[in-house]
C-alpha cells in the first residue's frame, strides 16, 4: 500500500486521475484477497462508474487498462526507479502483479549486473503449487549466490507475460515455469527467457516418479541446477552476452564478460584481454569478487609465462588479492580458490587442497567454484575426492569448457581405468594445448590401439616436440603422485618410448 500511494501520489499519475483510480481499486482489491473478481464488468463499474457496461461494445477499460500500463512505465524509468516494491498490470489481466525490487543489491549500478525476475512457475493444483512455491523460493536463493547477477522476485505475474514482468520489475531476464502432476510423476518445466531479444535463452524439464520426489532433491538438484546454468561464471546469461558483447559501456560488466571469456578459452590473448579489463573495474571499486577474479587471472598468466611480470610477482599478486578479497568478504569462495592455486603453482600440496576443500564449503552450489576446487584437489593428490567435486559441477552446469576433462582424464588414468580416460580425453576441447591428444593416446595405448595412440601422440609432439624426453617431470611437476600412481601413467609410454631412435 505504501508503494501504490507513492505511485498516485507522482508526478506523473497526477496528471492520469483515471489511471491513478484505476491502480487503486485494482490493488486494494488485490491485497484484500479479492483478486479473482477483478473482471472487465467489475473495474468499469467501481473504477471507471460505468453501472451499466457491455464489453462487447465498449473497450473503454481495455483502452485505460493499456493508459495505465504506459503510465506505470513512465514512473518507473523515472520517479519510481529506485522503488523496491514494484507493481504492474499484465495484458490480459485486471489482476495486479506485486513483487519485491532490489536494485544496487551489491552496491554496483544496475549496467553492471543481469536483472533476472524470477516469476512463480504456473501449478495445476494445490501439491503442484507447493512444491512450485518451494522451488521458486530455492533458485532465487541460489541464484542470489552468483556475482554480476541482480534477483528479483519470486513474483505473481501471469504466465507468458513476460514482458509486462520485464518492465513492471526492471529485469530483462525473466524465468517463468510450470509444475504438473500426472499419474505417478511429477513434471517440471523452466524457461528463461531474454525480454530485450524475446530469444529463449535456456529451457529445461524433467519427469520424476512422485516416489523419489522430496524437498531435499528439489532444492539441492533440480533448482540448484537451474540457478547454476543460469548464474555460473560459464552459465548461459553470461554466455549470450559474451556472444552479443552486451553492456559495452559497463566497465564491471564488461570485466565480468571478459573473466567468462577467460575461463571458456583459456587462451593467452582471453587471458590477456580479462587482466586489462578487470584491472579497470578495480580502478572503479575493489569489490571482492572482481579482487578474486583478478588474482585468478594472475595465476593463470603464471601458468603461461606472462613476459612482463615475473611467475613469483603473479603468485604474489594473487595471493595479495586474495587477502584483500577476504578482508572485504570473509566468505567469498573465489578468493579461496585464488589461495589453492597459488599453492598449488608452489606445490604446497596440503594446503592447495584445505584451500580448495574451504572454497567448496562456502559455496556448494557454485559449478564453476566446484570445478575448479575439485581440480586442485585432485591435483593435489586427493584424486577420487575432487573427481566427486567435478562431478557436481558437472551435474548443476554442464557448459564447462572441454578442457575441464583433462584432470578427470588424469584421474582416470592414474586409477587404471583406461576407458573412463579415453571417454573423458574424447570431450576436451583445448586448441594448441597438449592435453586432448596426449590423455587420448596414453588411454588408446592403454586400450591396446597403437595405431590410433601413435596419431595423437605425433600431434602432442608437434606442440612440444620434446615431451617425451621427460614425461615423468611433466606429471610431477603439477600432480602429487605416489610411486604406484607414477608408475602406471609412466607403463602407458612404453609403446611411444621404444618407437624412438636409438
């Protein structure tokens, strides 16, 4: 009520006394519970005085219905843009739509982050309801967790509108859904879609027998899953707009779009263009998460050789960011990742892992937290634990880039299990990196097919043509490995070491 009387008491509704009587009535029948009777005969009658109507001949409300949608627009982008509880009116529909607005939630303007309004999924029936009121509640929540991303909602907007949602609540991501029960299952759908565009950006659904169906599964998989696809560093929010180069005046956006870029590629030059960009974010404001995403940039451009900086002036940089992250953030999850890996390049093995094993425990939900902690782990000795970390990551968001098999590749391997390696070596994807041919064709030696293990190794050779004059320093040298494990990756060169000269 308070935001309605700030509405008709604007500027811009004291000019539209219809308008302002229209939204009155429509909302205080709304908030008494009476909702259900706003028909077109009723808001005539007791908004517009109209006693005797006949929609058929008259359009008078449809015609003020659309006058005060125009109106609402108005106050919004003006005197209302910074109001927290938003109202708008759907087409089709004389029933208000009510919902909470947060904006500048991580003191950033609104250009750098994605509005996304989580609308509540369409339900055929009162379980239906509950179990779509439960699930709404956990993605927002979940997708709250993820930088760069604004949440607004769950609000009641009808479904398909999702543009009178785009407007009504300043988002231009909008999720809508429906949950039905049929027979002995339960079905859930979830679209997001680009109001801006109007493009379908990500859908998802799955049918689960009503046995296996609990609180525990809708909240800890299904609607964390949802909330990762969307809101991961490699979701598809920041996917398409990496595609569309969206907010190019956005420096915190753009420095966001540039990590993602980074962390799809992993190239130099992805590398590269991530440091300028989120050296100028920081210029702006040294927000935790952007500090974090800077010293994971320094680790990286430790791994490659950066000319201008020596690899001790990138893992000390990266561990400064870190601190200072934490200092900002006690529970910033990246950060902690930023600490394993910089561990990780000095080959303090434990503490890579307590590091990484922390970031998992802030943020279990995070794919992108989960894979790259899960990596170190593994690396750092603890293979079939972070194996079970990437695993989940996996499973809440499967657009990781191909390289992300590489280690469970390695882990694979290290186990003995030849064909799990090959399965995991056939999905990465990582040009001008050794990693895709060389797990193939240690996997294909492994499996007894020489002929095929030749081809990918000469193509391991080409990138680095003496390889294999120490294939045990390049293991150890980023791995912690007992003696057995070394020595069952060491028994799949056989075949390529006695192929050579000599």
């Amino acid at each position: 009520m308070a935001a309605l009387t700030a509405i008709i008491n604007s500027h811009v509704f004291g000019a539209a006394p219809r308008s302002r009587e229209f939204l009155a009535y429509i909302v205080s029948e709304q908030v008494a519970g009476r909702g259900d009777r706003l028909t077109e005969h009723a808001v005539a009658r007791h908004a517009l005085g109209r006693s005797e109507f006949d929609g058929r001949l008259d359009s008078s409300v449809r015609v003020q219905a659309k006058r005060l949608r125009t109106a609402l627009a108005r106050y919004y982008k003006a005197e209302g843009s910074g109001d927290t509880v938003r109202i708008s009116l759907p087409v089709g529909s004389y029933r208000p739509a009510i919902a909470r607005f947060l904006p500048d939630r991580f003191g950033l303007s609104s250009d750098d982050e994605a509005v996304v309004a989580v609308l509540q999924f369409d339900a055929d029936g009162a379980e239906s309801l509950l179990i779509s009121a439960t699930m709404c509640d956990a993605i927002a929540g979940r997708l709250a967790d993820f930088p760069g991303l604004q949440v607004v909602g769950p609000a009641s907007v009808a479904h398909g509108e999702v543009g009178a949602a785009s407007l009504a609540l300043g988002a231009r991501f909008v999720l809508q859904g429906t949950v039905s029960i049929a027979d002995a299952s339960v079905l859930l759908e979830a679209t997001l879609t680009d109001a801006f565009s109007g493009d379908v950006v990500h859908h998802a659904s799955e049918s689960t027998p009503r046995g296996a169906f609990d609180a525990m599964w809708l909240e800890d998989r299904w609607s964390a899953a949802i909330a990762g696809q969307i809101g991961d560093s490699t979701g598809v929010i920041f996917r398409s707009d990496l595609r569309r180069r969206q907010h190019p005046d956005a420096t915190v956006y753009a420095a966001r779009l540039a990590y993602t870029d980074y962390v799809m590629k992993g190239t130099s030059e992805s590398v590269a263009a991530a440091a300028d960009a989120l050296d100028r974010a920081l210029e702006g404001g040294r927000h935790a998460d952007l500090l974090a995403m800077r010293g994971a940039v320094h680790n990286a451009q430790m791994n490659q050789g950066d000319a201008p900086h020596s690899p001790e002036s990138h893992l000390r940089c990266a561990e400064a960011l870190a601190h200072e992250a934490l200092a900002d953030d006690p529970h910033c999850a990246h950060a902690y990742l930023v600490l394993g890996g910089a561990a990780w390049q000095s080959q303090q093995w434990d503490m890579a892992h307590s590091h990484s094993a922390q970031a998992v425990r802030l943020a279990p939900f995070h794919p992108t937290v989960l894979m790259s902690a899960g990596n170190v782990m593994a690396l750092a000795g603890d293979w079939e634990g972070g194996l079970q970390v990437m695993r989940r990551g996996f499973r809440l968001n499967p657009l990781h880039p191909g390289y992300a098999h590489a280690v469970p590749a390695i882990a694979c391997l290290v186990a003995g299990d030849d064909a799990g390696a090959l399965a995991e070596a056939c999905m990465i994807h990582a040009p001008g990196q050794l990693w895709g041919p060389l797990y193939r064709s240690l996997a294909l030696a492994g499996l007894g097919y020489l002929e095929q293990a030749r081809a990918e190794m000469s193509q391991v050779l080409e990138i680095q043509p003496s390889f294999l004059d120490d294939p045990a320093g390049y293991f150890t040298s980023s791995a912690r490995l007992s003696p057995a494990q070394l020595q069952t990756l060491l028994a799949h060169f056989e075949p390529f070491i006695a192929d050579r000269p000599g």
